[in-house]
C-alpha cells in the first residue's frame, strides 16, 4: 500500500497500460516534453517515446484523431486541457463516435479515451473552471467516470483504456494534489458501480467528482446535530449505478443530489429525475437539488466560493429535506 497524490495515480495508470499494451499512446497539448499541465504525463515520455506526443491546439481535430485511431486497432488516450474546451470536440463525440458502433455494429470497436479536467475553486476564471459533465453524460454511446479517489482514480483510468467503448475521463483540478493509500495491486475499478463513501441511515448525498468531498464534510457537520448522513459517491456518471442510488435511498427516505455542473439541465437534474422515476415510492420528502449557480465562473476567490457548492450548501440542503 502506497500514499500517492492523485495525478501520481493518474500517471501510475498510464504507465502501467503503455507497458502492458504497444497499441495504448497519449496525446494532446503539452502532454510530452512538459508532462501536462498538470504533470500528470510527467516522465511518460522518456519512459514511452513517440507515443507520448505534443499537438498542437486543435481539440476538434484531436478528438477526430482519437475516433479514426480507434477504430485502426490502437487505443488512443487524448488529453483535453481544461474541460471548458469540451464542446470543441462534440462533433466528433455525437457525430462520429457515439454512432459509428451503431452504424457498423461489430465491424468496429472505438477503444478510445478523452482525458480532462474541470471544476472550479482555484481561481482560474469563467474560460478555465466549467464541470460540463451533463455535455458528456447526455450522449448515448459514451462511458462517463469522474473518479474522487486516487485508487479510483487509477483504477477507473485502467478500465477505461481497457474498455471497447469510447470513455470520459472527467478529473478535476482540485483533486490533483490530494492524497490517499492505493493499494499495490490496484487493478481496473468496473465502471458503472457507485462507492459508499460513509454509511448513513437518515439522508442520502449522492455526489460526483470533488463534491463528494463536500458531501463527507457535510456529513461531518450533520452528525454533530446527530443526523447520520449517507454519502454515494457515483464514480461513474454513465452508465448511472441506479440500483446502488435506489438502495441508499430505500434506506433512508431523503435525498440530496450533489454536482458542480449548472443546474439548468444539469447532470443534478438527471439525478433527480432518475430518483422520482426509480425511488418515488421509498421518499418521504421531495429531492433537493445542490449545483453550482446558472452564472460565469467569477475569478475573485469571494465571488467564486459564492457561485460553487460546498459544506454548507449540502447540509442546508439536507436539512431542507429533513425538515
């Protein structure tokens, strides 16, 4: 068992499928020489040559690429820098991607992954700190994982490059640097299963990306009122672990949907939807919905803190729903 940083994870998982695969390669910008701008393609390219390669700044030729590369037998991983440049890539994920599987049945198989990374609370600005996760999510064909962990963050990447189907990987900024044990043997985590973060029986948050680390601190906060607080964290956006959200909720009959997407048309809403339509029955009080304000991402460190969720928005939250 080692304490590793989450980008050293990160960077532990890519290693580990170049070495034990020749058809895996990373791209994108600054991912070679510099070792990405957030080093977690650091010593990659020593180790892995030319299939570690700088591009230049062209995401919708990028993601183009990685579709093409794909379905010639390799299996590409691109870096998309910040996540606010997602909707660049989105012809190639609706129009190519997300049908081609349809459209030639098993002929081909589209083993690619998109890396990239969003979220705000660094102050990096309305172009550099978007979670567009309801922009991926919302497109049949794709696999979402937003691992929180740094085992699942290598666990989760493991499986994604291992996977047939095209995978997002959504990290986020402010997860890079924290650490935790991953065990040695850490292997692939299945996509499509969510974790209990912390067991509860009163009222269920169930959280994605870094707001699971806002649900836990909220949770801590509830249990001081002597309220047991279950925190789900989804692991993976799509395919949704439906059956892990209906149990927690049959447990304890509140829920709390957590994401730091918009919540106009927000991944939260899908949550939510997916709640009434799966687990009316089992509440007693209607979902509360927790996202980041429909509104640019401020710079100024006050402005932002007041835009983003955090602890004391998830137990207002749970509180409203138990009241």
């Amino acid at each position: 068992m080692a304490i590793m940083r989450y980008a050293e994870a990160l960077n532990a998982a890519l290693r580990e499928a170049m070495t034990a695969d020749p058809s895996v390669f990373l791209f994108g910008e600054d991912v070679a020489d510099y070792g990405g701008v957030f080093k977690v393609s650091r010593g990659l390219r020593e180790a892995f040559g030319d299939r570690v390669r700088d591009t230049p700044i062209s995401e919708q030729t990028l993601a183009a690429m990685a579709v093409s590369a794909s379905m010639t037998g390799l299996r590409p991983v691109l870096e998309i820098m910040y996540a606010d440049f997602m909707p660049l890539t989105l012809d190639a994920l609706v129009n190519q991607a997300s049908v081609y599987g349809y459209v030639w049945g098993d002929e081909i198989t589209l083993p690619f992954v998109i890396r990239t990374q969003g979220g705000g609370g660094l102050g990096t600005g309305a172009q550099h700190a978007k979670s567009l996760d309801s922009f991926v999510a919302h497109i049949p064909g794709l696999k979402v994982v937003a691992p929180v962990t740094p085992a699942d963050a290598k666990g989760l990447l493991l499986a994604a490059i291992q996977d047939p189907h095209p995978v997002i990987v959504l990290e986020h900024k402010r997860l890079y640097n924290t650490r935790a044990e991953v065990p040695d043997d850490q292997g692939p985590v299945p996509l499509g299963r969510a974790r209990v973060a912390r067991d509860g029986s009163d009222v269920s948050l169930i959280a994605t990306s870094r707001m699971v680390v806002e649900a836990e601190a909220a949770a801590d906060r509830l249990a001081e009122s002597g309220i047991s607080a279950e925190v789900l964290d989804l692991r993976t956006l799509r395919p949704l672990d439906v059956e892990a959200i209906v149990r927690s909720v049959a447990k304890t009959r509140h829920a709390v949907v957590i994401n730091e997407d918009w919540g106009f048309c927000g991944y939260a809403a899908e949550l939510s939807a997916t709640i009434m339509e799966h687990a009316f029955d089992d509440l007693d009080a209607p979902v509360e919905r927790v996202a980041t304000r429909d509104m640019p991402i401020p710079f100024a460190e006050s402005l932002e803190t007041a835009v983003i969720p955090d602890a004391d928005v998830i137990t207002a939250a749970a509180l409203r729903a138990l009241a």
